[in-house]
C-alpha cells in the first residue's frame, strides 16, 4: 500500500487556493473574498501564503500597502503572527512581509480602516460563511477551496 504524504497534499491544495487569491486579486484588487478550507487544513497558513504573494508578485505594493489582519478573539491573531512567524521557518528562502500586516480585533477595525487609507486587503479570521450557497452567493463572496 501506498504511503500518503500527508504535507505534500496540504502543499497541493493550498497552493491550489493561494493561486486562486492571486488570480483573484490581479482581476479585481477590490473584490470580496472568502477562502474556504475544512477545519485542520491550513486556513490561516494558506492565508499567510496567499498575502506573502500578492506582496512579492507587486499586486500589493511593499512600500506601501497594509493588510488589515482581524478576529473577533485575541487567541487568533496570536495565531497569525504565529503563523507569519512559522512561514519564515518553513520557506526561509521567501521573504515574509509580516510588517506590511496590522494585527487589530475586529472591535477595532472600523477605526484602523478610518485612520489607515493604505489597507489594500482585509483578513477576517474566522469569519462565518453562509451555510446556503443562495445566501452565500447573495453575499457578493466568491469563495474558494471546498
């Protein structure tokens, strides 16, 4: 029997979605997005990936686009600093734009969004999706992954 690699296939399917955020991205800076991913599988990691590209490939400018990261618990913006941190473990090779991301609880989004005019994209960590594809397409949220 066959062994399974089971971080190859982790590989596999987020840069499958990481491609997509780009494509995305490159289509339309200002869309409406919502990365789908089943529970272990590397969502914030993915989303790590995802926003590490669209800096190195220029879709976001390094010397002067942010990120807006949020989540409405401090445990997961920990999380993703984490997160940002392990990325420049694993790909030592590939440089890690965690300074262009401003880390922020969702209570204090509104006001980071008001005072900082150069957030070009804003993760929400944990956000809920709508369980009904009418309802989630009613949204204006493309989605991807599955």
């Amino acid at each position: 029997m066959p062994t399974l690699n089971v971080q190859k296939r982790y590989d596999e399917f987020q840069q499958d979605a990481v491609n997509c955020v780009f494509k995305d991205f490159q289509k339309k800076l200002n869309g409406r997005y919502l990365l789908v991913i089943p529970t272990g599988g590397g969502k914030t990691f993915t989303a790590v990936k995802a926003v590490n590209r669209l800096f190195k490939e220029g879709v976001l400018d390094s010397a002067k686009d942010r990120v807006l990261w949020t989540a409405h618990r401090i445990e997961l913006i920990q999380q993703a600093r984490g997160t940002f941190e392990k990325f420049t473990t694993v790909y030592p090779e590939v440089e890690c734009y965690t300074n262009n991301v401003d880390f922020k609880m969702i209570s204090e989004a509104d006001a980071h969004l008001a005072a900082t005019s150069s957030v070009k994209m804003v993760v929400i960590d944990e956000g809920i999706q709508p369980a009904d594809p009418a309802r989630r397409e009613a949204s204006g949220v493309r989605s991807w992954g599955g």
